[in-house]
C-alpha cells in the first residue's frame, strides 16, 4: 500500500491521482488486484475506473495473459497524464500546508511543555 493510499478512501481526488499513479506504473492490474492496492472495495474501484474511462483519462486495451486468457490493461492517455500531473501538484500543495500548520502546532506545544516544566509544574 502506498503513502496515498492512507488518504484515498477519504479524498477522491488522493483516489483518482492513487488509481492514476498505480496504472500509470502496472497497466496490467486487474480491477481486483487494484482493489487490493488501493484499500477500497470492488464496487468503488469499478466507479473509479468508469469515470476515468468516462473523462477520456484513461483508455482499455486488450491483451493475453501468460495463461492465454484474455486480460484488459488499462493506459493513461494524455489527457489522463495531464490530470495526474495537476492532481500530484494540487495533492503536494495541500500536505505541504498541512505540514507547515502540523509544525506550527508542534513548535507551540514543545513551548507550552518547556514554560510548564519551567514553571516546575
């Protein structure tokens, strides 16, 4: 499971950059296999596929297996490339904030324990 997927079942756009990201590197996964990597069940894997599908984002393609059964790969087409490109962007601005207002709240809490233990209390 990777960093995103932690975020992805309560973001949809962590899901969609997530699924982007993974295809992106493992065209061949089946639904299921996603389902797996991504933490979310079938169902809404498939609805995430489908409106990438659907958003022209991604494209299906066909291809045989090493046991000769007939397998789907999914491919990000440019369209999907420029998507995943502002969804890595827009997700890296909003960690970055939450990491500067996580520090801040850090830096004020290790101030109140350091005036308490001063205080000798």
């Amino acid at each position: 499971m990777s960093p995103l997927t932690l975020h992805a079942t309560a973001d949809p756009e962590a899901t969609r950059l997530e699924v982007l990201r993974l295809l992106a590197e493992q065209p061949e996964l089946s639904q299921r296999e996603l389902s797996r990597a991504l933490g979310l069940s079938l169902g809404k894997t498939n609805y995430v596929l489908r409106a990438l599908l659907e958003r022209g984002q991604l494209k299906m393609s066909n291809f045989r297996r090493s046991d000769r059964k007939l397998a789907y790969a999914y491919l990000l087409t440019p369209a999907g490339v420029r998507e995943k490109l502002r969804l890595t962007r827009s997700f890296l601005l909003r960690k970055e904030a939450e990491f500067e207002r996580l520090q801040a709240t850090l830096a004020t809490l290790r101030a109140e324990v350091e005036r308490e233990t001063r205080a000798g209390r």
